[in-house]
C-alpha cells in the first residue's frame, strides 16, 4: 500500500507541474512520452472503429504522421466485435481506437496512456462515444475529424493548447474552440520535436512484425457504467481511478495498479456533466 500512495504522490507531483507548464502555452502531457532509442519512430494504431469512423481515423492518422518525431502506422484490421470496442485495450506498445455507443456518459471521446515505472508511455486507447455523435450537433465532419485528431495526439503525450472557447482560436484540434478544429496545428507538431528531442536506452513501442492486436484484459463493465462512465474513484480498482485535478470542463484521472503501472485519462466533460452527475467525460 505505501508503494501504491508513494507513486500515486509522484504522479500527482507531476500533474501538477504539467498544469503549470501547461498556462506557458507547452501542450506537452506533463512530458509523458514513447521510449524509442532513435530520433523518429513508427507506433501502430489498431483501428477498431466501424465504417462511419474510418475515413475520420485514417485523416488523423496520416495529419499527426506528418510529425518529422513519429510515423502512426493504421493496422486496418482491428477486431470491430463489441466486446472489444467496450474494453478498448492497446495492448502493450500499440495504440488501439474504438466507437461504439458508450451511453449517456458525458464525453464524445476520452483517451488512456498507460506508464511504464520509467515514465514512458507503453499502451494507449481512445473511445469515440457514438451515442452523441448521433446527435446532429456532433454528427458533422468538424467534430468528428476533431475529436478523432484530438484523442490520437493525447494517446502521444500532447495535452490541450487551451481549454477556454472565449479565447482566441488556435488553430488546432488541440484547441477548445468553436466550431472546432479538425487537424493539428504548427505549435503541436513543435511540440511533439520538443517532447522527443531526446532518445532513450529502450523501446516502449511495438515494432511493426510484433505489433498485435491482442485486447487484454480491460474494462468490461456495461456501457455508461463503472469504468465505461468515470464513477471509479479508488485509485487501485479497475477504472478510471481518482481525479487529480479539473479545470472548467476538464478533468484528468489516474489510477496506480500495485505493480506500479500507471494509468492516465484525459476527460472534457460536455456542459452540465461532470465527476457529481454520476457520468463519464469527452
């Protein structure tokens, strides 16, 4: 238990300085990132998404492989089967994306990085809700292309660029601001040349022959319940864990498993939802 609390408390400390790095215009996720031991890197993207998300996955697959730092490589193949879409695991060293109706949770999408105990990302996932983009509000190439954009460049280690939509427009699915932007902008691939300016002694992504499209063994509660909607707060059960911090509509949880693998969730809740409604986020 005292292992669990002490990197929970680290996780916390580094949430906290990614927040304040976050107001100096960096949109880096507290610095999170893939370890690869060369300058630019190739990480595969499972696509379990069906037909009508396609084309909008493949975009912004190929908008965020225009970054000179990293190539996203689309496995076509992704198993489309509900169960796996409900649980939407990445598996270790991919990155898997998934829609389905998740129910009245509250967010369009959410996306998941998991951390190894050196800080690296090693697993991903993003949830495209469908029970919203149902609504005609949502069902239009702006936010569909957006979100999809937006959830893929969290699952890289990029945090938003700014959360208020009364502010000046950016450019960038990065950006809150409406109506939304569909791609990423010039600031956010700077940032991913910033974020992996560096190289590191191992690999944490899948190299391409043994990238797979196994789904572990994730969330398999129902759709809008338990961790498909947010409302897990013990940092060691199974979900999305405890909020470590929100900031108007958005809100991010981690969860510390006992191994000391730690699990990130980045949540824009829509207006009128939120952690006291007994919903999920975007």
């Amino acid at each position: 238990m005292r292992s669990t609390r002490n990197s929970l408390a680290g996780v916390l400390a580094v949430a906290l300085t990614g927040a304040v790095t976050h107001v100096a215009a960096n949109n880096s996720w507290s610095g999170y990132h893939w370890a690869r031991s060369t300058s630019s890197f190739d990480l595969t993207i499972i696509n379990s998404t069906t037909a009508e998300w396609d084309g909008y996955v493949s975009a912004a697959i190929g908008d965020w492989s225009q970054s000179q730092k990293l190539n996203m490589l689309e496995n076509h193949n992704g198993d489309t089967s509900n169960e796996t879409r409900l649980q939407c695991q990445g598996g270790s060293g991919t990155v898997r994306i998934c829609n389905l109706a998740y129910g009245n949770t509250g967010w369009l999408g959410i996306a998941g990085i998991s951390v190894d105990a050196n800080g690296h990302i090693f697993s991903g996932y993003t949830k495209l809700n469908d029970t919203y983009f149902a609504d005609p509000a949502y069902d239009n190439f702006e936010w569909r292309q957006s979100i999809a954009c937006q959830e893929l460049g969290h699952d890289v280690g990029l945090s938003h660029q700014d959360e208020n939509f009364s502010n000046q427009p950016l450019y960038s699915c990065m950006d809150y601001q409406n109506p939304p932007y569909a791609y990423p902008g010039a600031h956010d691939y700077d940032e991913l040349a910033s974020v992996y300016a560096h190289t590191d002694s191992y690999e944490s992504y899948a190299s391409t022959s043994s990238a797979s499209d196994s789904t572990g063994s994730g969330c398999t509660t129902s759709r809008g319940n338990g961790c498909n909607s947010g409302r897990t707060r013990s940092s060691t059960s199974t979900g999305w864990g405890v909020s470590i911090g929100r900031h108007g509509n958005h809100e991010t949880f981690v969860r510390v498993d006992g191994d000391g693998i730690t699990h990130l969730t980045d949540v824009h809740w829509l207006e009128g939802h939120g952690r006291n409604d007994g919903h999920g986020h975007r």
